[in-house]
C-alpha cells in the first residue's frame, strides 16, 4: 500500500517523535489522560475472592490488545478494603511490572473494571482519542521499557508514564490513523496466524512423518504384526521387537562433587587439557542432531571425577521439563547427571535410527513422569524397558536417509513460514509507527470512505 505524505514537516524537538506534519502539536502524557494505578486484596484472605461481583484484572490481562473480561472478581469488602479503583470501560491500562514482556505493555479495557497495584489506568481525555493513543504507546513499547531500565526488573510508575511525549494530531485525523491501524494490523494478523498455523501443521507432520516411518516402516504393503507393546501397536513382521537394554547399555552421566568446585571447570580449551562439558541445557538448546560444541570445559581433575562419552554415542536427557530429548555426540566429552548416554550400541543398531525413535517417546515420557508428581526425572531402569521394533539394518539405513530428505523438505516450508511471519511482524511495527508520527497520511483514506 503506497500513501502520501504530509506536504509540510517540521522538527518536533522530540527524539521519539523527529519530525512530524506542521500542523501537529506535542504534549506529554500527563496532560492528555488522568492516570491512576489499583490494588490488590490480600490473597490469604479468601472470602474477598470467593463469590465475588467485581472484575479485576492482574497484569497479564495486557497481552490482549483489547480486553473483554476480567482475570477474577472480587467482593465489595474486598474492593473496600484494598486501593483498587474502578476503571472505566474505553480506559486503557499499562503494566508497570511484571515477568518477560509484560511491563511497558498497553490494552484497552472494554467494560468498567478493577486492577491490581501493577497495572496504570489511562483515562485519555478530550484532547486525546483513545485508540490514537492506544496506538501511539504501542509504537513505543521499548521506549517506554527503557525509561525504567529496558529489560531489567526495574518497574515503570506515574510520574514516568506522565512524562511520556505524545504527538497531537487534530481529533479528525486521531480518529482516522486509528481506524487505519485497526484495519490494516487486523489484515496482517490474520496473515500471521494463518503462517503460525502452517507452523503447528507442519510441526504435526514432521511428527508424524517420524513416527510412522520409525514403527510402520516404508513399504505400506508388508505384513503386520503385534508388537505386543500397548503404545507401539502392530509393526512389521519382520522387524524384531527389543527393549533398549537389549541393544545398548545405558549409564548416567556423572557430575562431579562438589557441584559448581572453580577446580572441575574451564572457560575454554586453551591448552587443550580440557574436556568438553555437556549439560541438559547444551542437549536442549536446540533441534539439531548432533552436538558439536559446548561452552563450558572440565578440567583434568573434572574428568577424574566425570564419566567420558566418546564422540558417536547417543545421549538422551532424564530430568526435569525437557527430559527425553536425544541427541547425538561429534565430540568426545563428559556429560552431567541430567544426562543418559548409550553405550556399547549393537552393530546391528544404527544409532540414527535409535535416535530418530526416541523422538517419538518425548511427550509419552513427560506425560508419564508427570503423573508422579515432583520433579519428573527418568532413571536407567525406564529407559532400559523402552520397547523398540527394529528393523534389518540395511532398512533403518533406508529410513533413517528417508527422514533426512522429509526433515530438510519440512524444513524449508517451516523457514520460509517463519521468515513470512518476521516481514509481517516488520511491516506491522513500521505501518504502526509511520501513521503515529505522520510519516504517512491517511487521511485520504477517512475521506474516501466518507464520500
């Protein structure tokens, strides 16, 4: 879409802003909208959050641009026993804390409501349309974050918020650069979630791609059999159904103690005395097959009191949230407790192929270990009794090289979708900040539509 520009610009004195149409003003925040915060009632209270009739809204309410209902209700004792103040519905709110992204984040409220200490209510005024200025905090989330720290955990407040420069277009244009930002992001919305979409589609299909070819084989006419393994189902008459302790053993990796001693760890490999140390975090920072590099090293006294994994092996993480993931080693190293590795593998397994398995047991694991409660954690004994169906070697070296070509097709479309949603999301954020600042004029939008 090509638009126009304003015919005359001047310097608006702003850094925020540079130059903006002539005709424009500037003012802060604090004389444009009344500001407020709310509060919270005490939480170990229980009859404030039982059967209450007041919305409220905590700080993650923000993530919706547009919010339509309440996080919890709370009582009138409540409500009067605390600071939370009533918001008026058209009001917007702002988070002056919070985990991740939270914090700088701007929504419009759409039904008279309550809020905790954390968020900022902004009542825009006459001068002020409600969703320019929507608009315009929006443009400048990561200004906004910067004037209380950026990243950090530093919390943003009134004052500040008070301070905020807004450029002031007249009320016929506010509405017309808001009602162009609503249309035109809402169309590149919807072009980002049908590409996330193709995502999760595409996710599904590796998924399954890998399942079917690591349990049915290739060949869809090959007589079936019960593998008499209640999740493995019916697999290929000729394959041999084995459990893991069959074709490998399976020992942990070991950490040395005491945990975090300066004297078992290294920076670097300078001298090259130094063995490459792997983590879970190292294993699970990413979906490539192979490891290749780490950043931390153990010493000669670490590796004493370590366990080394030779290049090749297979390694499969056993504790917490990201546990069962596999991966395989092109480095010899040591690897922590949170680790499991497969050695002394069958000649007649191919560790790709293994590899290529264990993916399919990832969620069934976490599932699983889940169930008991506590910090979910694999030991030997489990991974040992993992029931696998394998196929004549010659065949999983067929498999394994038909999985590749899938992965690298599936890859390119996973790429290329990715790459469509960061354009969108680009042309997003300089569409929101070209019309906030009147870099462009879409004012002969608002006029068409009025003719």
């Amino acid at each position: 879409m090509s638009l126009p520009r304003y015919p005359e610009y001047k310097d608006s004195g702003v850094e925020w802003l540079g130059e903006v149409p002539a005709h424009w003003r500037t003012a802060s925040l604090k004389w444009l909208s009344k500001r407020y915060s709310g509060g919270t009632p005490d939480k170990n209270n229980l009859d404030y959050w039982t059967d209450g009739t007041i919305p409220w809204l905590n700080s993650g309410a923000v993530n919706q641009s547009r919010i339509t209902e309440p996080s919890a209700y709370i009582t009138s004792s409540a409500f009067e026993a605390s600071s939370a103040k009533w918001i008026p519905s058209g009001a917007l709110v702002m988070a002056l804390a919070g985990q991740g992204k939270t914090k700088g984040m701007v929504a419009e409220v759409l039904f008279e409501t309550t809020c905790n200490q954390s968020m900022a209510v902004i009542v825009p005024q006459a001068k002020a349309a409600t969703r320019y200025l929507f608009w315009w905090l929006t443009s400048n989330y990561q200004n906004i974050r910067n004037m209380a720290g950026g990243d950090l955990r530093d919390g943003l407040n009134l004052e500040l918020l008070g301070s905020i420069p807004c450029p002031i277009p007249e009320s016929f244009e506010q509405t017309a650069i808001a009602t162009f930002l609503d249309n035109e992001t809402a169309k590149i919305d919807a072009l980002v979630a049908e590409q996330e979409k193709l995502l999760t589609l595409l996710a599904e299909k590796r998924q399954a791609t890998i399942s079917h070819a690591v349990t049915k084989g290739l060949n869809r006419d090959a007589p079936m059999k019960d593998s008499g393994v209640e999740w493995l189902g019916v697999v290929p008459a000729h394959w041999e159904v084995k459990q893991l302790r069959h074709v490998a053993r399976v020992v942990r990796g070991a950490s040395p103690r005491p945990a975090g001693d300066p004297r078992f760890f290294a920076e670097d490999n300078v001298d090259f005395e130094n063995m490459p140390w792997v983590t879970v975090a190292e294993i699970t920072k990413n979906a490539a097959v192979y490891l290749t590099n780490v950043n931390e090293y153990l010493t000669p006294l670490g590796v004493a009191n370590s366990q080394v994994f030779e290049s090749g092996t297979l390694v499969f993480t056993n504790s917490g949230a990201t546990l069962g993931v596999p991966k395989i080693l092109a480095i010899d190293c040591c690897a922590n407790d949170g680790v499991l590795a497969f050695k002394s593998l069958s000649p007649k397994v191919e560790s790709r192929f293994v590899y290529d398995y264990l993916l399919t047991t990832t969620e069934r694991l976490r599932t699983e270990m889940k169930q008991g409660g506590g910090q979910p954690n694999l030991n030997t004994e489990i991974v040992k009794n993992i029931g696998i169906a394998l196929p004549p070697l010659a065949e999983q070296a067929k498999i394994v090289k038909f999985l590749d070509q899938e992965a690298a097709r599936l890859d390119a479309l996973t790429t290329e979708a990715s790459r469509a949603i960061n354009l969108l999301r680009e042309r997003r954020s300089a569409l929101i900040s070209a019309a906030v600042t009147g870099k462009i004029d879409v004012r002969p939008l608002a006029e068409q539509k009025v003719a």
